[in-house]
C-alpha cells in the first residue's frame, strides 16, 4: 500500500469521525424525535463507511459480511421509526 493511499484512508477516518460525533450530539440533544432517527440513520450510515475504510486501509474482507448485515438493520430500524412518528404504531 502506498503512503498516499494510506494518509487519504487516514484522514478520511478523521472526518467521519467528526462527522459521528456531531451525530452523536444531535442524537442525545435533539429537540425532536424526527431530529433523533435522522441523526440515528446518518449514524449508522457513517459508522458503515468508517468500517468499510477500515477494511480497505487493512486490506482486510473479514467485516464486509457484519457491513451487509449492519445496512439491514439499519434501514429496517428508520424504517420503523419513520412509521411509528407517522401513524403512532409500527404494524
């Protein structure tokens, strides 16, 4: 792996940790439940890319399988809280 392609995996880890920390915050100190499963799925979805650059930066495929799973659980997650804030139930 050549030393550009590792500072530029590096220093995108550095801005998507950023990004999951202000996510964070938005998720605890949200005003509004829409607020909170929007900060949730933006959440979930940097946390995905934070892995999948891991395994890139470590030439690893051994999460790849848990990034597939953690998309479903993800989307069937907002999912279900966009149906409970719009109708009061999930079914």
């Amino acid at each position: 792996m050549s030393a550009w392609f590792a500072t530029t995996t590096d220093v995108c880890l550095i801005f998507l940790f950023v990004s999951a920390m202000l996510c964070a915050y938005r998720l605890l100190i949200g005003p509004g439940a829409a607020d909170r499963a929007v900060a949730l799925d933006t959440l979930t979805s940097v946390v995905l890319g934070m892995i999948c650059l891991l395994c890139i930066r470590y030439a690893s495929t051994l999460y790849f399988d848990a990034v597939w799973i953690l998309t479903l659980v993800g989307f069937l997650g907002s999912t279900a809280i966009a149906k409970y804030l719009a109708r009061g139930r999930i079914f």
